[in-house]
C-alpha cells in the first residue's frame, strides 16, 4: 500500500524502521533495503494493473541500436553477450538514459541455448528485471518488439528492452534437433503434394522457391518481378552502414546470379549473419519525465498472427496469416498495412499480394 501510494523511498523508510525496532544489524537492513527496492518496484507494477492508471498507454520508440552484421566467424567473432552490450549501449546513447531506467527486457534469438537472453542483458549488470526469451523463427525480433510494447501498453513498465541477437553457423541452416518433430513438417508434407519429394535440398530456400514457382504459375509473376525485390534491397544496402553487404546490383547480374532453386538466384536469398539489435520503449509519462519528446517514435499499430487453416490450402502466399495480422484486434491503428519480413525475395511478393491498403485496394 505505501508503494503504491507513496512510492518506493517511502516503502524503504518505513521498512528501515521496522528493522531498527527489530534489532536487526546496519548490514542486515542494507542486504534487506536491497531486496525491498525489487519487491517494491513489482508492487508497483502490479499496482499500475489494478488501481485506476490501467487503461492502455500510447508506446514509443525512444532509442535503438545495433551493431554491425557480418558473416559467422564462430570463435573468432564477437560472442552474443559482445554483441548484445554494444546494441544495448547504443540503443541507451541513441536515447540518452542509463540502463537502470530499464523495467523489462524481451530478448530474441533462434539459435543457442535457452536464457541466452538472461547472459546478455548481465551485460549491462544484475538490475532483477525480469527477462523473458523468444523464439519466433523470422518473426523472433519483431515478437520480442512485440512483446516489450504489450508491457508498455498494459502499463506493466514504462520503459522496457526489446533485444533480438544471433550468433550463427555458416553454410545451409539445417534443423535444430535431430531426430525431432520438424515444426514445419505439415507446411513440407503440403507442399511435396503439390510439386513432388523434397529430397535432399535444405528445406528453406526449397519451400521458398516451391513457393514462388506456385505464385508465378497462378498470378502470372515474372522471374523479373522478384529480381526487381531484391535489386530494391541492395540498393538499400548502401546506404545502411551496419549492413553485412553493401553492394547494389543491376537487375541482370540478380537474375543472372548462381542458380538456388527455380526462380531464385543466390543473390535473392539472404545470408547467414551474425549481429545484434536493440530498441528501447518507453510510455508518454516517461517520454515526458526524461524529456525524450523531440526523439520519440509512437508505435500506433502492430500486430501478431499465426497459421490458420487456409495456409494449408494455399501454401503460396500464406494470404490469411497477413489479412488477419492486418486486421488483428489488438491493432490499435486504422491502417491496414503493416511490414512483414521475408528473409527470401519470392516470399516478399507474396506478402505483398497478401496486405492491401484497404479492403478493396490493389497490391
């Protein structure tokens, strides 16, 4: 109850007191302070979700960072908790607080151990924030970002960590276990059904290039189209220092690259990357105390959405993950476009057949 009405100094006092009338030593009160700062600071969450400041905050961006990517170097790279201390660092300077400020972080990662997160955010030292680890394959950071904004919106942190890092092996990404249950196994059987066994080819860039085969074939899409996707990412590239490659190609050296699977070429396809990036949000009450205004970014929409049924029947495009991800309930904006990441350029195509500006609007 003091937490909640008188904050956390108050809290501290009051428990100095009782410790003193108790007979408890200097050292013992200090080691008791310390834990009652932590218990305090969930008190004071908790409090934000039952008393009357519960109703959904505006979430902004208010720092972000990253570090370079490059190819996977194994030892004689920079390790995760590196790389996750240098994204973190700059993410702080971008936004111009102490990690202190930090009430939660949502790390992501596909490959490693599990609470690889915990190791990371130690980086910035022990502050017993809770950290929760996310596994969500190409959607993993947007899903951590996603989670550290419902933290936020609920008013359960004013500021909270969004962290995503990757720390890889070079070559074809295989399966993580062996001798498992692939979880795309029905999306594999799926499509061996349309367009025959699979066979040896990494199960990636197949099913991707399955795809776009399947897209070509009923929506008349030309190999040129999805060059023309990738030759807009390249040219990006130069422009973005943290990129791993930053050269622009002409559209024939994209379509006249090494052949992966019929229509993609090597250069439509993404890398293998090790690298870190980090994103810090924050409420309006926070952007306002620490008087970030001229750099906050308002999140206004985002939104998550999974396998439906209809994918099974229409491998293609995954139509009915992106129309409801557009249109998701816990989408507070009134656009209908929202950005989805597709790590092979024929998949990127799809997505955009799939999300359209308004009911009845074009690609």
């Amino acid at each position: 109850r003091l937490a909640t009405q008188h904050g956390d100094l108050t809290c501290l006092i009051a428990h100095a007191i009782i410790n003193e009338k108790s007979g408890r030593s200097l050292g013992e009160m200090k080691h008791f302070a310390s834990s009652t700062m932590l218990c305090c600071k969930s008190f004071r969450y908790m409090s934000r979700s039952i008393s009357g400041r519960a109703a959904p905050q505006r979430v902004f961006v208010v720092g972000v960072g990253m570090t370079k990517f490059q190819k996977p170097l194994g030892d004689a790279g920079p390790s995760y908790p590196e790389m996750s201390r240098e994204a973190i660092q700059n993410a702080l300077d971008d936004a111009g607080i102490t990690f202190d400020k930090v009430e939660a972080a949502n790390v992501g990662y596909v490959y490693g151990d599990s609470t690889k997160g915990q190791r990371a955010v130690y980086e910035m030292g022990h502050t017993g924030i809770p950290v929760v680890n996310c596994n969500n394959n190409c959607a993993t950071g947007s899903s951590a970002l996603h989670l550290s904004r419902a933290l936020v919106t609920a008013n359960m942190a004013q500021c909270a960590l969004a962290l995503g890092f990757e720390k890889m092996q070079k070559g074809a990404l295989g399966p993580g276990t062996e001798g498992d249950v692939n979880p795309i196994d029905k999306h594999v059987l799926n499509m061996e059904k349309m367009v025959g066994a699979r066979g040896d080819a990494p199960v990636a860039p197949w099913l991707f290039a399955q795809a776009g085969q399947l897209h070509m074939k009923q929506y008349g899409t030309t190999k040129e189209q999805f060059a023309k996707i990738a030759y807009k990412n390249h040219k990006h590239s130069t422009n973005n220092p943290y990129a791993q490659f930053q050269d622009e190609y002409t559209l024939d050296q994209i379509l006249n690259s090494k052949l992966i699977f019929e229509p993609l070429t090597k250069l439509q396809c993404s890398p293998t990357s090790d690298g870190a990036a980090a994103a810090l949000l924050a409420n309006e009450e926070f952007v306002k105390e620490h008087k970030l205004e001229d750099k906050a970014v308002e999140i206004i929409g985002m939104s998550l959405a999974t396998d439906v049924q209809d994918v099974f029947m229409d491998p293609i495009s995954k139509l009915s993950i992106s129309r409801s991800a557009c249109h998701c309930k816990t989408c507070s904006s009134n656009w209908k476009w929202n950005d989805q990441v597709g790590c092979i350029k024929g998949i990127q195509a799809s997505r955009y057949k799939a999300i359209r500006c308004s009911s009845g609007g074009g690609t």
